[in-house]
C-alpha cells in the first residue's frame, strides 16, 4: 500500500465527526451574525467574522479529505490537490477586508459607542461557547491522528476563546453601561483574525510558487541523500508541496557505476520519505559525466 493511500485511509474515517462540528460551528455563525445585527453589537458580528476563518478552515478540511478520495486522471496526474490552496488565498484575501473593516468600525465607535443590548449579546456568546465545547469533544481524540484534523482542533478551540472574550464585553457592559468594552473586545478579535489571515495568505502563495515547504531543511535533505553508500552527489534537488501536508521532491543522483541502482533508488527513496516526511519523490539516477542542463540556479 502507498503512502497516498495510507493517508487516505487514516483521513477518511473522521470525515463524519469532522462534517459534524463543520454544521454546527456553521449555524452558529449565522445565528452570530443575525444577533450581532438584533444587539448593535460588533464585537459578535467580529466574532462572525472570526467564525468565518474557522468555518472555512473547517470547510477547507473536508473539502481535502474529499479530494484525497478522487483517483488522479491523465489530465489532472496530480488529482486536485491545489484546490485547497486556491481558495485558501481567496478566503485570505477576504478575511484580511473583513479584519480591517472590524478595526476601523472600532475605531468609528469608539468616539460614539452606541447602547448594545448586553443580555442577548451574552446569550448568544453563552451558546456560541455551548458549540464549541460540543466540537472540541467530538474531534480533540481525532486530532492526534490526522494533520486535517489537528488543524480542525485548533479551529474550534481558538473560537471557544473568542465566545469568552465577547461575553467578557457582554458581563462588562451589563454591569457596568461601560459600552466602550464592545468596540475594544472587537479591536481585540480584529487583530487576532489579521496574523492567522496574513499567516494563511504567505503559506498559500509559497506552496502556489512551489517554495520550499516550511517543514522540510533543504541543505539538511541535501546532505542526508549524500551521505547514503553509493552516492557521490545531489543536483537539481527540488522540493515542493502539493497542498499542505503533501510535499514532493525530485533529484538527481550521481552514483557509484558500481552500485545496484535498484538497491540506490530503494534507500534514497526510503530515507526521503521517512526522515523529511516527502511523499512523492522522483530520482534520476545518472553516472559522471552526464551532462544535462538544470532547472534552477
């Protein structure tokens, strides 16, 4: 069985619990909004904004696990892998609008905060943290199985924290009529959507660019092939991702005439895999003195 398949496999069977919490955290966003706009409240409509990032994240999660599903076809040798990234940068681009939006209707109503009914505000963040709790039970075992679904996690628990900070501003303004506590949770969750957002964009266009993935060390990959029997050097080493947790590398490999290239293919390919976490690799296996021009500097 191949490493995609493997993956496959160990995705695929928390699909229902992911698309579960998906539902959940998605209602929940409506109803956010829709008493955002009922209260005059924008640290929940922030909080929808804030919702959004995750619900698409989580959306984004299923979206891969379906994905990895689909057999790849001879126009499409790769399956559909990039998808994902694509509407990765477009939800970026979206959310980085909407966290500047949120900062500057703070600032608006910091100089005129209007009344906010505190009671419902708090209600609604009160069943917002209901939901989360729900999702982070469902899917935290998950987790520790699955890169789609740790990143699932951490979506719904960043959200529980963001539910706490809105009702903070609702117990704050209930007790207290100090109204400037919703603009100031909003700036608050404003700026906690703009370094994920911004995070999100600069990983998205450095896999569009087929960079080098953040967790792979070239030089460190580099040296590890070169050290294996057999091999006298490295070049034209690529390394790239396909979408996130699926990174693919090629290479060629000037080799000892002596050497058995099955044998060489087998343990370069075997310490790829293992030790860089690559899941596709492709090697050329040449003697001294070929010569063939390479595509990077």
């Amino acid at each position: 069985m191949n490493n995609d398949n493997k993956n496959l496999s160990a995705s695929s069977k928390h699909k229902k619990n992911l698309l579960i919490v998906l539902c959940l955290s998605g209602t929940y966003m409506i109803a956010e909004v829709i008493g955002g706009i009922t209260t005059k409240s924008l640290a929940l409509l922030a909080d929808a904004a804030h919702m959004l990032t995750d619900v698409v994240g989580l959306f984004l999660a299923f979206v891969a696990i379906k994905i990895g599903e689909r057999k790849a076809t001879s126009q499409k040798t790769f399956g559909y892998y990039r998808t994902e990234i694509l509407a990765a940068v477009i939800n970026a681009v979206v959310l980085l609008g909407i966290s500047i939006y949120v900062l500057f209707e703070a600032y608006q109503r910091f100089n005129n905060p209007p009344e906010v009914q505190s009671t419902p505000m708090l209600i609604v963040a009160g069943i917002g943290l209901v939901v989360n709790i729900i999702g982070i039970i469902i899917i935290r075992k998950d987790s520790s199985e699955s890169l789609n679904m740790k990143g699932a996690y951490f979506e719904v628990l960043s959200d529980g924290l963001t539910s706490i900070g809105v009702m903070i501003a609702g117990i704050i303004m209930l007790t207290t009529g100090w109204y400037y506590a919703d603009p100031l949770i909003s700036a608050a969750i404003g700026l906690l959507i703009f370094p994920r957002t911004w995070k999100l964009l600069k990983e998205a266009i450095n896999v569009l660019l087929e960079g080098t993935p953040n967790d792979v060390n070239i030089e460190d990959l580099r040296k590890s092939l070169e050290s294996i029997n057999g091999v006298k050097k490295i070049h034209d080493l690529h390394v790239w991702s396909l979408t996130s947790g699926f990174n693919a590398m090629s290479s060629h490999v000037i080799a000892e005439r002596s050497e058995d290239m099955n044998i060489l293919l087998k343990t370069l390919t075997e310490k790829a895999t293992t030790d860089f976490k690559i899941s596709h690799t492709t090697f050329q296996i040449e003697t001294e003195g070929h010569k063939e021009g390479e595509a990077h500097l």
